[in-house]
C-alpha cells in the first residue's frame, strides 16, 4: 500500500494533535535548557495549520500539503524550531514532488531530504544534543528497513521507534547548538525537547500510515 494524500493530511492532523497533547511536556523540557516556548512554539504553528488544512483542493498532492505546512511553520512558529521544522517540511515537499503516492524508496527520500533540510539550516551534527539526533536515527532505520523490504508502514514504525530511542539517547549530552549550548555540562540530564518533538511527529506519520 503506498501513501497518498489521505496518509499526508492524516499526518499533519496527528500531528497538531500530539503536539497540543504533549504541549506542556515539551514547555518543561525547554524550561530546563531552553527559554520554555518550545510546546508553545510548536503548538501555535500546527493550529494555524489545522485552520489552513482545510482550504487545500481536493487534488492536492502530498507534496502540496506539506509545503502548505512548511510556509505556515515558518510563518507563525519562529524561534529556533520554526525555520528548522519549516525547511525539512519544504524540502520533504520538493522530494515528494508532484507525485499522487509515495512507495517505501519515495518515504526514505521525504525523510532524508527533511533531515537533510534540518542540517542545511542549522548546521548540527549528530550528538549536538539537537533533533537531529531524532532525525538522523530515523532516517537511518528507515533506509535499512526499505533495504530489507518492509512495507511503507513498517518504515515509518521503524523510523519513530529510532527517533523515540534517539530523543532518549539526548538526555546525557552535551549541548553544541541552540539556547542549550549556553548551559554547558548544566544541560546534562535533560532531554532535548526539539529531538523530542520531532520523536512525536515522525510516531505521528507512523500512525497516519496504520489507518
Ligand atoms: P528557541 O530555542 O529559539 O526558543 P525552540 O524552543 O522552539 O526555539 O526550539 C528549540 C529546539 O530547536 C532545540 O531543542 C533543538 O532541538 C532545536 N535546535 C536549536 N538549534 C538547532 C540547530 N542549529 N540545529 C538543529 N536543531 C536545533
Ligand atoms: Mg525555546
Ligand atoms: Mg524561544
């Protein structure tokens, strides 16, 4: 089964709903190495989504729908978050490119041009305590579980739970880069909130793809 527009629009619902469900968790989470906006941030950037989601044609491509969520991410979310999350969704857009449905080899491409996108704006490398440690893991999952012939489905469950492990594995490090990067070895013991939301939106995409 490949993904369409149903899967696209699925998950940018999920999304703005586990982002408004985690939206106090990751306020915490930036509390403590950040400024605290991050929940905040996110959530006003997936209402002001949600309330355009609906104004797409019916012959919308995934592709259009997710350059629709990064023009208004990087419109209404600002901070660190919203330039970042706004290029990945822009280049997973060009990388969906006009195509009605997306196999496992085009899922693989959407998620490494996002990461890609992530690293062209904010310059991190893995284990900057940033989401890229989400993203790359992800990425990296689901290039192995394409490699072994999984499902559309299957790759995206193989990436969240990276991402998930990813996010995690944010807890003991250092920060290289962003707000985080002020506290020094402070910032120990606290997991990244950016790898932490990007851990439920890429969930979120799994999901959308269970139907
Ligand atoms: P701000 O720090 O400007 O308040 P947010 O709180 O919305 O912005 O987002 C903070 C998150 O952004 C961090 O937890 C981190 O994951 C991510 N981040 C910050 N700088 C970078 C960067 N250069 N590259 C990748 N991610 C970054
Ligand atoms: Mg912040
Ligand atoms: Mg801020």
């Amino acid at each position: 089964m490949s993904l369409g527009i149903t899967w696209t629009t699925d998950w940018i619902r999920e999304s703005a709903r586990v982002v408004a469900e985690h939206r106090v968790e990751l306020i915490n989470l930036d509390r403590a190495i950040g400024d605290g906006d991050h929940g905040e941030n996110l959530d006003r950037g997936y209402t002001a989504v949600m309330a355009k989601l609906d104004d797409l044609p019916p012959d919308a491509t995934p592709g259009d729908a997710l350059k629709l969520v990064a023009t208004t991410l990087i419109s209404t979310v600002g901070g660190a978050s919203g330039p970042l999350l706004g290029t990945a969704y822009l280049k997973a857009a060009g990388a969906a490119g006009a195509e009605k449905e997306l196999d496992g080899a085009a899922v693989v491409a959407l998620l490494t041009a996002a990461r890609d996108g992530i690293v062209l704006r904010g310059k991190a490398e893995s284990g900057d305590k940033t989401m890229i440690d989400a993203w790359t893991p992800a990425v990296d999952a689901a290039a192995a579980a394409l490699a072994a012939g999984k499902t559309e489905a299957e790759i995206l469950d193989a990436a969240a739970t990276a991402a998930e492990a990813g996010a995690v594995a944010t807890e003991p490090l250092v920060a290289r880069k962003g707000r985080a990067s002020y506290l020094g070895e402070r910032a120990i013991g606290h997991r990244d909130p950016g790898a932490q939301s990007s851990s439920l939106l890429l969930r979120a995409a799994a999901d959308a793809a269970k139907g």
